[in-house]
C-alpha cells in the first residue's frame, strides 16, 4: 500500500453560503491546475480558471466514462448518498457513441421548445403556490414549490401518465431527503428504474409519439433501434438530473434576492429576468465540488502534464469566479455583458436540459414574487440550512413568510 | 464583411446559437445548427464573436473576409 498522501484534499469547507470555499480564489491566483488527494486515497487534478476550464471540458482526451474505472470518492464524508448502480445514459458515454443519443435527447429539449413551455410551466407554478398560500406562513418552498414544479414538469415532458405522477414525485422526493435512510434511498431508486422500465416497455408497445419517452423509445440511435436498457438509463437521468438541480436552483435564486430585493423586479420582464437567472446561475454552481472526467491520453496544458489514466476534476463554481474573466465575481451583476458560466458545464456534454432550467428558475421565482412581492425568508438568507455535504449544493429547506 | 463556418459533425445540439442570433442559425431536426446567412451584415460581428465563444462544441468560426 502507497503512503498517505500528502496532497491537499479538495476545497469543501465554505466561509459564506454564497461562495466557493476561499482556498479556490488562491488556487486561480498560485496553480490554476493542481494536484489534490480524495479522501479515498486517489489522487487527481484540480483546474480552477475559467479558460483552463472550459479548454480542458471540450477535450476529447478527457473521457466522461467512468464505467471501468476504479473511481475516486468522497466516502470519507458522513452523510454521502448511497448509489445503486444504474443503466448507462449520456452521463457515461464519449463520443462517437455519445454523438446520437445526445441528438436524440437535445433535439426535444431546444431553447425554442423551452420557450414554449413557459405557460404551462407558469400554471403548474401557480398550482402549488396556492398551496403555499393555504399552508400560510411558514410554508417551506423547497418542499412546497422548488421539487413539486420540476417533478411535474419533467413528467409531462417524458410522458409519465397524470394517474402515476404522484407515485413518481413521491419517489423521486424520497431520492432528496437528506435525512432518509439508505434503504430508503435505494428502495425509491430502484421504484423508479422499474417504474420507468415498466413505461418504456408499455410505450414500446404503443404507436403514440406525443411525448420524449415515445419518440425515444422508437427512434433509431446511429441506424439501430435504441436499446431498452439505455431508453430507461435515459429516462432516469432527465429525470434525476432535471429534478434535483433546478429545485435547488430556485431555493438558493430565494435566497440571493433576499440579498438583492432591488433585482427581484427584473423577473417581470423576460430580458431582464433571463440575465439575472444567468447571475443566479453564475452565483451558484451547484455542482459544487466540480465535474470528473478521466485522461484517455497525455494532455500538456499551460507546462502541465497531465498523464493518460489520470483524473481530472474541473471546478466550474471556481471558473464562475474568476477575475479575469468578471470584474465584480462575487456579487451579482447585470449590469454588463458576462462571459458565459460554466454552471452548465462545457462541451459536448453541456447539460442537455440548460433550456428548460432556465425557464423554470425563471417562470417560478417570477411567479413566486409576483403572488408575494414582500416575500421573505424567516430567517435571514445566510442562516437557512445549506447542504454543505452534498454532490448538489442548494438548501435543505426555505421557509417563508409574506 | 464576417463570413460564417459551422462543422456539424461536432455541433452537439444546444441550440445557444440559435437562440442569440436566429437571423444566421436555427437548429434542424436533429437539433444540429443550420446556417440560414453565411454572410450576415457587420453589424453582427460582436454579436457572433460572443455566439461562437459560448458554443459548447467550438462548432461555429468566424472569419473577416
């Protein structure tokens, strides 16, 4: 066995919920590409500027599979999910096997389609803010608003029958309780995959195209029927990654206009509110220990050798924040034309439902504000409950008064 | 004047282009770029230049001709 290592570990320790951890504005100034150890032992990179970033994201050396790999872990933290072991999706594929299933999926998913959800995404919002308003105050928007409206929307999208959809919100609520136990965990992720694969089928059968699932399940991937296996890994990844990610996303865009109740009026106007969910994104790279990938071959980049076999952690809440790329990183600002956030990664792999997260953040904090324009959160922002300790960094729960 | 170049073998799709500039991009229907002006006016040229910064797969150039 090798000795300790004496790198250091990953950055995870945050001074303010709104910001990285400070080691990383050192790391831009001093070694914008590093080495670091996991708690597991493995060793690996860590790029913290933007430009090396976003370089290193669209190169086809650094592979997103990680199947056969022994992976690096953060299992040394309490509290860490436990995983079943799912299909594959496009979260484990390069190209060229990547290149028609990521078509197949970005095709339904475009900004114009996003754009046209906007009233139906709107109505589902004012659904459940009615049920806010019946809780009263005190009502938390996490559990109350930021999932349900996702969850709702990620199942009419995919075709999920209106009489399953509350088995699957439950399910998929289940999947982001902190203080759930494993088994339970596991038990409402293996629900799901059956669930979905049980859909598949059913959708195989039928000739019904109306929704993603149907046209899926009968689209040809690269010239041969798309395999059922994958279809359900698919379905499971729109599903978890559009869930999850866009509630947190609306909980912590709360929490940042607690700070900044003079932006708040930007939602009602489309432009405006696109550019301050943009800010709000920036803010808050969710991923918030950054993406992995794995070098299939030697990389040199900036005097760097990065060796083939090695790991590669790339820090988009790092490049957000960035100095020479904003002039004011850590506030949020719309004053001035940005560089694009790597919220959304970079790459071939850059989030396939970008279109529709933004229009959901968007569409429910604008409809939020406008049902309680002197909404605020019961405890000042800094003090509501962050999830430190999560892959998905946002906020336990939001309660409100107004 | 610019002059606009797609590769569509590495366009992957996220329709970025489209949605800033639908006077020179759209997206077909397998969501790969179309380009509908492969000479639009100089005025655009910032414009495209933050167009083809933002795109994920660095399927779009633009070249001064």
């Amino acid at each position: 066995m090798a000795l300790p290592s004496s790198l250091p570990e990953l950055p995870r320790s945050r001074t303010h919920p709104f910001h990285p951890p400070p080691e990383y504005d050192q790391l831009r100034k001093e070694s914008p590409i590093s080495r670091f150890v996991w708690p597991n032992g493995v060793e690996g990179w860590l790029v913290t500027t933007y430009s090396e970033v976003r370089t290193l994201l669209a190169d086809p050396r650094l592979s997103i599979n990680r199947f056969n790999s022994p992976p690096p872990s953060l299992s040394a933290i309490k509290d860490r999910k436990p995983e079943v072991m799912l299909p594959r999706s496009l979260v484990a594929m390069d190209p060229p096997e990547h290149t028609p299933w990521r078509r197949a999926i970005v095709k339904e998913m475009t900004p114009r389609w996003a754009r046209s959800m906007e009233p139906r995404i709107a109505e589902i919002t004012r659904e459940y803010l009615d049920r806010v308003r019946e809780i009263g105050p005190g009502a938390d928007l996490v559990e109350n608003l930021a999932l349900p409206v996702p969850s709702r929307v990620i199942c009419e999208v995919l075709g999920v029958p209106q009489a399953d959809q509350e088995f699957f919100q439950e399910q998929a609520e289940v999947r982001s309780q902190v203080g759930a136990p494993a088994e339970k965990i596991n038990a409402a992720t293996r629900a799901l995959y059956e669930y979905l694969g049980q859909l598949v089928t059913d959708k195989r059968k039928s000739a019904n195209t109306s929704d993603v699932l149907g046209r899926l399940v009968h689209a040809r991937i690269a010239g041969e029927p798309a395999p059922h296996d994958i279809v359900v890994g698919q379905a499971m990844l729109l599903l978890i990654a559009g869930h999850e990610t866009t509630a947190n996303m609306i909980g912590l865009g709360v929490a940042t206009l607690m700070d900044n109740r003079e932006l708040i009026a930007d939602l009602a106007d489309t432009a405006k509110g696109t550019a301050l969910v943009e800010e709000i994104l920036r803010m808050h790279a969710i991923i918030q220990w950054g993406i992995v990938r794995r070098a299939t071959d030697d990389i040199e980049i900036n005097g760097i050798h990065i060796a083939k076999g090695e790991w590669v952690v790339c820090s988009l809440a790092s490049a957000n924040r960035d100095e020479s790329r904003y002039g004011c990183p850590h506030a949020v600002d719309t004053g001035q034309a940005q560089s694009p956030h790597v919220t959304f990664g970079y790459g071939v792999h850059q989030c396939a439902g970008q279109s529709l997260a933004r229009t959901e953040v968007r569409v429910v904090l604008r409809e939020l504000f406008a049902a309680f324009p002197g909404l605020r959160t019961t405890v000042a922002p800094e003090e509501l409950r962050y999830r430190y300790e999560m892959w998905v960094y946002g906020l336990y729960e939001c309660p409100v008064v107004w | 004047m610019p002059k606009v170049i797609v590769d569509r073998d590495r366009c992957c799709g996220a329709g970025l282009c489209a949605q800033a500039l639908p006077q020179v991009f759209d997206q077909g229907e397998d969501a790969v770029v179309v380009l509908l002006e492969e000479n639009p006016p100089a005025e655009l040229v910032a414009p495209l230049a933050d167009v083809a910064f933002a795109c994920p797969s660095g399927a779009i150039r633009v070249v001064e001709q």
